[in-house]
C-alpha cells in the first residue's frame, strides 16, 4: 500500500509477495512469487511458479463486500480465469480460529477441537 512495485526476482513462498493500491473505492491486490507445492481455491487448482493472482475488493453497500479474482499462470492455463465471491456481514457472531495442518503442536490449546 506503499507504491512499491513487485519485486522482479522474489524468494518464492506459500502465500506470494502482494502490493495493493486503490482504484477509486475499490481495493486493488496485486500477487505473485508463489511457490508452487500446493493447490489454490476454488477446486483445489493446481499452479507453477509463475503464479500471478489480481484481487479486487469492492464494499458493495453496508454489509456486503465483493472480491473478485483473476487467476493467471502461463504455465498452466492457456489464457486467465476469474470467478467472483460476495461476503456478507453476519452480526452478533463470533470468528472462529484457523488451524493449519502443519500446526498440530498447538491442538492442546484449542477448545472445542478434537484431539
């Protein structure tokens, strides 16, 4: 959110190196330098390195965001794909924790998890 630009030679990682900037009210997203030991959503798809993912996030009215993603590999895809998801405000809610399956060492700690 800096104005920095992608970096040209990045050390690859699990979730990418990502710039964002706006365009007008909507949040512009901007990632590459995946890895590419695991599948991305939607469908668990696979991808190579050359990765790069655009997300736009838009507050459509109170309580209600949309993101829409596009999805370009060359390396895989023959040309770029886009879906799009809407997200709605569900008040009086709690948020539930993310465990990661590489972090086991943890499940001790959570309630409500089987162990």
């Amino acid at each position: 959110m800096d104005g920095r630009d992608l970096p040209k030679d990045p050390n690859l990682t699990w979730m990418g190196y990502s710039v964002g900037k706006w365009d007008g009210d909507t949040l512009v997203v901007d990632t590459s330098g995946f890895n590419d030991a695991e599948e991305i959503l939607p469908g668990r798809r696979p991808h190579s390195n050359a990765l790069h993912i655009i997300e736009r996030f838009r507050h459509r009215d109170f309580g209600h965001l949309e993101i829409e993603f596009t999805i370009d590999d060359s390396k895989v895809y023959a040309k770029p794909w886009s879906f799009r998801t809407n997200h709605h405000l569900v008040p009086d809610t709690d948020l539930l924790e993310y465990i990661c399956n590489e972090n086991e060492k943890d499940l001790k700690h959570m309630v409500g998890v089987d162990k």
